[in-house]
C-alpha cells in the first residue's frame, strides 16, 4: 500500500450535533477510504508508485489519467476537508486572516454569504473553497474531483458539497449542512497555517 489514508484528526463524535459521527463512520471509513483503495489498485505497477499525492494528482490530471486523477484527488480533497473543521469552531476568525475577509470580502457576513451561494450554486458533486490567487482571496466551486491544485491557486479552506457529507444528517437541505460549517466548524488556525505557509514560500522566492 504506496498510499496511506490519513488519520482524522478528531474522533468520529467531535463534530456532533452538527456533523453525526454516523455520517463520519461513512464518509471517512467508507468513501474516503475507498478512494485510497481504488488509488492504490489503479497506481500499482506504475511510476504513481514513487510519487508523492500531491505529484500524482498533478502529473495524472496533465497526462489525462482520469482512474488515477480522480481517486488521488479525492484522497486529498477529503484530508483536507477533515483539516478544514474542527470540533467547537465558533466560526470567527482571527489575526491575518481576520483582516483578510475584513479587508477583501468586506466582513465575515459577507464571507458567509458568498461561500454559501457558491456552494448550494455548485450542481451535482463538488467542493467549495477559500483560495488565496497571490495576494487576493477568492471562493471558486469545483466539479467531482477536481481541486485548486492542479491551479496556481493555493487552497486555504474546503468544503465537500457531495451528497455523501451532508445526507444523512441534513437529507437534501446542502443549504443547513452549508451554514453549520460556516457557523460551527470551520478551523480559522489551519486557514491561518495556509496562508502562513504561503507568506513563507512567497519570501523564499523573493530571496532568491
Ligand atoms: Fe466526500
């Protein structure tokens, strides 16, 4: 097994009531732990093999890979979902980023609001994200798979928008799964890490 599933971060409980630890029995131990099996089956035997995730998404989506492309990039789109939440967020962020949403979406309500029409707007399967374009933060919905990484765009928040993630506990209604993140779950400090990360990256090239 070249490819591992991840860990999450919390135990299947810690997101309730907003996010069942049944819907997480499911979706992680089932959907996101299928995607790293089928990953595993399709790269076998191949140059996938030696490659980090992170390579196999891009260089599968270039070469048109699509068994490969679209189980790796559901690998990583799900860790980084689990990432995007924690237990007991209330929602507010802080420090940079704070000043960021204040300062590019004109508030956090504003924020909310956009994040929220690009996701009940996204038809069918997807995600929702918070991306940073260089100095510029921007929200964008992908179809299925697909994810700012094979962008120049760096993500700094997802949200899956599939049915899977929200069915069980909010049936059709994406739009109360969407607000309950919004509200309660997202992790600012890992949006924070992002961007911190990004700065960082940015410095280091101008050094250069
Ligand atoms: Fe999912």
């Amino acid at each position: 097994m070249t490819f591992k599933l991840t860990e999450l971060p919390y135990d299947r409980d810690a997101l309730e009531p907003h996010i069942s630890a049944r819907t997480l029995d499911y979706h992680y131990g089932k959907h996101h732990n299928d995607y790293v099996d089928k990953l595993n089956e399709n790269a076998a035997g191949t140059r996938y093999e030696e490659m980090s995730l992170e390579d196999a998404i891009r260089t599968s989506f270039r070469k048109n890979d699509k068994s490969v492309y679209n189980n790796a990039s559901q690998a990583w789109n799900h860790t980084f979902l689990w990432e995007s939440m924690k237990p007991g967020g209330d929602g507010r962020p802080a420090g940079t980023v704070s000043d960021m949403i204040n300062e590019q979406f004109g508030g956090l309500d504003t924020f909310r609001k956009q994040f929220k029409e690009s996701a009940v707007a996204q038809f069918g399967s997807g995600w929702t994200w918070l991306i940073a374009d260089e100095d510029t933060l921007a929200i964008v919905s992908t179809s299925n798979a697909d994810s700012p990484l094979t962008t120049d765009t760096t993500p700094l928040l997802t949200l899956d928008v599939w049915e899977h993630a929200y069915y069980l506990d909010y049936q059709n209604s994406r739009e109360k799964y969407v607000d309950a993140f919004l509200e309660h779950l997202i992790n600012w400090d890992f949006v924070q890490a992002n961007l911190d990360a990004l700065d960082a990256r940015s410095q280091l090239r101008a050094s250069r």
